[in-house]
C-alpha cells in the first residue's frame, strides 16, 4: 500500500496547490460511492489527470470501482501513451481481493501490447488463471507485428494444445509470421480443419501472405473460392497481382469488381494506380482518378495517383496534380524528384529539392536516391559528389547500395571510368552486380575494353546466368578483334544453356495493351506493320537517319545484321502507334530491355517527320521524344 501510495503521488503533485487543496478536501469529506463517481466521471471526461488523482483516495479508503470504469481508464492510457499512469493503474487493480474478471486482464493485455512493452505482456499472460481466444489472439498479434513470427507460430501450437479454439483473427495474425511456404500450407490446413476458410478477413490474408511468397496461383486459387464477394477480399487479389507485377491482371480483376457492383475504396485505388504504373495504361489511370474526387483528400492516395503519372510518362499531370496537394509529407516531394529525374527534367528536380529543403521536409533515403539520379543523367559530376558527401552529415542517412549504384554511374557517364573502379573498390559495401554492370555500359559507351572486359568478369562471378554480361563481353572481344575469346564466350552459353532475352516492348491503344517482340510475327496486324515501318524508315532515311550496326551481334553482318536492326520490337511499336493513334496523342511504349542508341536516333527523326511525342520508358528512366530532341540530352 505505501509503494502505492508513493507512486500516485508523482501524479497527484502535478495539479496546483488550490486544486490539491480542494481535491483533500473533496477526499476528506466524501462517501465512498462518492469518490468512486468522481473517478468515474473524471474516466468518462477522459480527464487522466484528475482519474490518476482520485485512485490516492481510492487506495487509501481500499476501495475498488466497477471493472467496467477500470476498462475505460485503461484504455485512456493506452490512448495517451501514458505508460507510468497505465502500470499504476495495472497494480491498482490487482492490489486486494479476488482476481479481476478476465475481460479487464485481457484490455490491461492489449495496453501492454499497444505500449509495445511485449515482455510484460507475456508476464502478464504466464500469471493469468484463465486464458481465452482474446488473450491468445492479442499475444500472437503482438509478435507478429514485432517480427517475431516464430514466437507467434509456436503460441499458436501451444495454444491448440490447451484446447482454446482459433477465430478468424488469431489466423489472421499468425498468417503474417509465416516463415515459408511450409508454414503457410499447414497453417492454410488448420483454417480448413476449424472452418474458417470464409472468413473475410482470413481469406484476405491468405491472398497477401502467398501473393507476398511469390504464389500467386494459390492466391488466385483462394480467390475463386469465394462463395460471395466481399470488397476486403477484392482489394487483397488485387493487391496482389499489382505488388507482384503482374498489372494487366490486376486491372482486370478491378474492372470485374467493378462490374461486380462493388465500389472501390482507397485501398482498391491505390492497388490500381499501382498496376497502372506497372503498364502503360494511363488512359485507364485517368479513368482511376476520377473515382479519387469522390473521397476526401487522401494523402496516400494523391501519393500513389502522383507516382501513376510519374511513371506513366505524363508529367505535365504530375506536376498539375503536386502543385495542387494541399499536403505533401517527403514521399510526394521524393516522388516527385524521382519524377522528373526520371522523365530528363534532372535540373528541374534539383531545384524542387531545394524546394523541398526550404519547405522544413527533411529529405530521406529514397529522395537521395532521387537527387543522385538526377546528377547522374544530366551529367552534374561536382553536384552529385557534394550531394552525396552531405547525407550523413546533414540528413543523418547512411549512403547505400541505390546511391553508390548512383555514383558509379554517374562517374561512368561522365567518362571518368578509372574513378568509377577506384569507387567501387572502395565502397563500405560489398559491390554487387548492379555495380559492375553499370560500369560495363560505361565501359562500352567510352570504348574502356579492358577495364569492361574485368567488369563483365565480375558480373559472372555474382550471375553466371546473367546474358547481358556475356553478349556485352562477347561483342567487345570481336571489336578488339579476339576472335578465339569471341568463340570461347558464346560455348560457354551454349552450354550453360544462357539465351539473349529477346527485346520486347508493350504499347496501350484503346484500354488493350499490344505486345511486340524483336522477331516475332503473330500479331494479327503485322504485314500492315512492317509495310508501314519500311515507309517510315524510307521517309527518316530522306532527312538523314543512317543505321547503326554497331548495335547488332557481331556475327550478323551486312543485309542480315541491318534487317535485325530493322525490326527491333520498340520500331514495330511506333509504327502500330502511328497506324492507329489519333493526330497529336502520345505515343507511349515500355521496353524491357534499355534502348540501343540506333532505335533512339530512329525515335528523335521520326518524332520531327511525323510531328508526333514519343514516350519510350526503358528499365532506367523516360525518352521524351519530340521535334527531333531526346529529353535524355543523347546523354543515358
């Protein structure tokens, strides 16, 4: 009782004198009903002060309130945050008589687990004489969400052992701390052998957990055992094809949902915004956005809408829509750096960082990422060392893989290839096979061959699959005329087995997207597609684009080697784009593989014939052509 006493009276001092004055008084003078409705109202007003006050009189006259008051207290303190208020509240309750009701124990549980303090938590659970389905739940979710998935897991078991019987959120909980596919089968099992297999929320959670174990199949599978629909359920299938990439699907589930009658709610949009960023529908991002102006304003939701547009090509829209943000936190500003970075505006981007700077938004990792990226493509060499040098010092952020990535490139472009080596040798992480490839394209491009030549060496070393690096290695042994290295190369793919990805680009055309690949003639339109490139390239060739065979394998050479060239998948694009666009629209094609500097020359002649805008997004960044310009500067 005195170490009670004690530490209520931290609290109480914290009132002033006229007001601990009246309270001794009140005290003093009042019935024990009295004082327990002084708590209670005190409780109700969610006046924690004074409810922490009135527990001194509490204490001293032993007497206990109905449970039903210590629930609402308890639950203030978790509100508050008020972790010293909560523990007293916590002794309070188990200083006399009998064991609370289980009911109060399990909402002194959830506070410890809302506190995130999970070891008196679990002190608390072990002392509990009676546990049930809420008390288990509440733990299991407790290191579920602290990453502790093998401690939730091994709950579960124990919790089955004691013969407490799981509910929709117990498997809901656990379902995130699987470790594997395994876990996720057996655990998948259990929701069977208790009949939980429609519950919303249980259902959802399975679509995520085998969408996040790369299963989409058996998401899918789960999907279409829904008996009835449930917009829950709607959102994680979607989800899930667009986190995986997989974003024609995604959009189509959104339009069978919405045929299916259900409205979408944020988390639906964001999901398709996020699959239209993935493809190059934007028209149907457009036709997405819509649906936003129904809500109100959602800063994850202008977030996501804002890195659609970035990452559709359309940045006159992107930058309508930030400048009309009525807030932005350091993922729109990120956003929008990356966005015009990406889209060949770098100065642009490095004044919207100072911006952002003046703005009081301390930048993050991935707004460096951003402002590197920017130095890097436009070729800022001293710009992006200073930047780079002050991140640690200034904003507290650790560079990275993504920033060294960032300045081996951007050392790379600027010729300064010996610099980039010495860079990569010296980096505090270990370098990785982006580091090396990035270097191996400078190398090419700056006709560095023996320092490419040990840059696609150490590309093998980390990927022995990896096809760039042997094509890249292959072609310059034969510009340095090393034949018998040529040969020894391409066996070494035979037999591995090591084949050329084929260059593949997609283009949008009415809501359908047109796949077109190097070679390939199954498109139902491909005799009026080829007829129409070949008059492009005669009309191109007339105001002076000129083939550049420097970009095909050295073993095709002549005819052959210029008719490879002819064809790339991003040229039979374009023309299926001129052939059934309307005058003045975009022309927005995805690659998958980086464009090769004939196919750019082709895009900057034809977009100055035809008075047309090409937007060509590779792995890497946006090609913004247009009057016969590149937004790239001719510098990626």
């Amino acid at each position: 009782m005195k170490f009670l006493s004690k530490t209520i009276a931290p609290a109480f001092s914290t009132l002033s004198y006229s007001a601990r004055a009246g309270l001794n008084q009140m005290i003093q003078k009042a019935s024990p009903s009295a004082v327990v409705g002084d708590f209670k109202r005190f409780c109700y007003q969610k006046d924690l002060p004074q409810a922490i006050s009135v527990l001194k009189s509490l204490l001293d006259q032993n007497i206990h309130a109905d449970a039903v008051i210590y629930v609402d207290i308890i639950k203030l303190c978790a509100q508050r945050g008020a972790v010293e208020q909560g523990k007293l509240v916590h002794n309070h309750i188990f200083a006399y008589g009998p064991s609370p009701p289980l009911f109060l124990v399990n909402t002194l549980l959830g506070m410890y687990v809302k506190f995130n303090l999970i070891d008196e938590a679990q002190k608390l659970f072990d002392g509990m004489p009676e546990r049930n389905v809420v008390s288990w739940t509440t733990l299991i979710a407790a290191y579920t969400n602290s990453n502790c998935g093998e401690k939730a897991l091994k709950l579960l078991v124990v919790m089955n052992h004691e013969g407490v019987r799981p509910n929709g959120h117990t498997f809901s909980s656990v379902l995130r701390a699987s470790d594997g596919l395994r876990t996720l089968r057996q655990l998948h099992c259990s929701i069977l052998k208790y009949g939980l297999e429609s519950d919303v929320f249980v259902r959802s959670a399975l679509i995520d957990i085998y969408s996040k174990w790369g299963h989409l199949e058996m998401a899918s599978s789960v999907f279409g055992e829904m008996v009835t629909g449930d917009l829950v359920v709607w959102n994680s299938v979607i989800g899930a094809y667009a986190q995986n990439g997989h974003s024609e699907q995604a959009l189509s589930l959104f339009k069978q949902m919405r045929r299916a009658g259900f409205p979408p709610n944020q988390g639906t949009l964001t999901s398709a915004f996020r699959a239209c960023t993935g493809s190059v529908m934007s028209e149907l991002g457009r036709q997405v956005h819509v649906q936003v102006l129904k809500f109100d304003s959602d800063l994850i939701l202008e977030n996501a809408l804002l890195d659609m547009y970035c990452k559709c090509g359309s940045l006159e829209e992107a930058v309508l829509l930030f400048e009309r943000m009525k807030e932005r936190d350091v993922i729109s500003w990120s956003t929008m750096v990356a966005g015009l970075a990406q889209n060949g505006q770098s100065r642009e981007a490095l004044e919207l960082f100072k911006s952002m700077k003046q703005s009081g938004i301390k930048p993050n990792y991935i707004t460096m990422v951003g402002v590197l990226f920017a130095c890097s493509h436009a070729g800022l060499v001293d710009d992006g060392w200073n930047h780079f040098n002050s991140m640690k010092r200034l904003y507290g952020i650790e560079p990275g893989r993504e920033h060294f990535g960032c300045m081996v490139d951007l050392l790379g472009r600027a010729g300064r290839v010996e610099e980039a080596v010495k860079f990569i040798n010296e980096m505090k992480c270990e370098p990785d096979s982006v580091s090396w490839r990035t270097l191996l394209n400078a190398c090419r491009v700056h006709r560095k061959m023996e320092l490419a030549i040990l840059a696609a060496k150490k590309i093998l070393q980390y990927d022995p699959e990896d096809i760039g690096a042997y094509v890249l290695l292959s072609n310059i042994y034969a510009e340095s005329r090393r034949w018998g290295d040529v040969e020894r190369v391409r066996e070494t793919m035979r037999n591995r087995g090591v084949r050329k990805d084929p260059g593949c680009s997609w283009i949008e055309l009415e809501n359908m997207i047109h796949v077109f690949t190097k070679g390939d003639k199954s498109h139902p339109s491909i005799d009026e597609i080829i007829l129409e490139l070949n008059m492009l390239i005669q009309r191109t060739v007339e105001v002076g684009y000129v083939p550049d065979t420097s970009f095909i394998l050295h073993d095709l050479d002549g005819e052959q080697g210029e008719y490879s060239l002819r064809y790339h998948s991003e040229k039979l694009a374009v023309a299926f784009g001129l052939m059934k666009s309307a005058r003045g629209k975009p022309i927005r094609i995805i690659k998958n593989l980086r464009i090769c500097g004939d196919c750019h020359s082709f895009m900057k002649h034809i977009s100055k014939v035809e008075s047309c805008n090409i937007k060509i997004r590779d792995p890497v960044r946006f090609h913004h052509f247009k009057d016969g310009r590149c937004t790239c500067g001719d510098y990626w």
